[in-house]
C-alpha cells in the first residue's frame, strides 16, 4: 500500500471514529465535555489528513516543463 492509499484508508478509519463519537454524543443528549473534546480532536486530525493528501495531488501535476497540467 503506497502513502497515498494509507492516507485514504486512515482517513475512513478516522470518519468512522468521528461518527461513533458524534452518534454517543446524540445518544447522551449532547451533554459530553470528553466526547465533544474527541470530536474536535478528530476533526482537526481529519482536516490535516485531508490537507496532506491534497498536497499528493498537487505535486502530480508538477513538473518543471512549464505547462499548466491541472486540465
């Protein structure tokens, strides 16, 4: 598995522990500080993980020809 498809994988992983917390959270009538500090924590490691793997698909359409390949 290369880096990239890592990434994607975590990514679910983490979407899915995003998801449990927020349903317990709904289950408790919203009333957990730990269970909404989980959520900001997840979401703040899902925002970096995103940005991380769109830096991936910046660098694929580098190169030093000087094209413009985003087309």
């Amino acid at each position: 598995m290369n880096e990239q498809e890592q990434l994607m994988d975590n990514l679910l992983n983490v979407d899915l522990e995003i998801i449990d917390a927020v349903r317990a959270l709904h289950q408790g009538n919203w009333d957990s500080g730990t269970l909404k500090q989980q959520v900001g924590d997840l979401l703040k490691i899902r925002d970096d993980m995103v940005d991380k793997l769109m830096s991936f698909n910046d660098h694929e359409h580098q190169c030093d020809c000087g094209h413009d390949h985003h087309s």
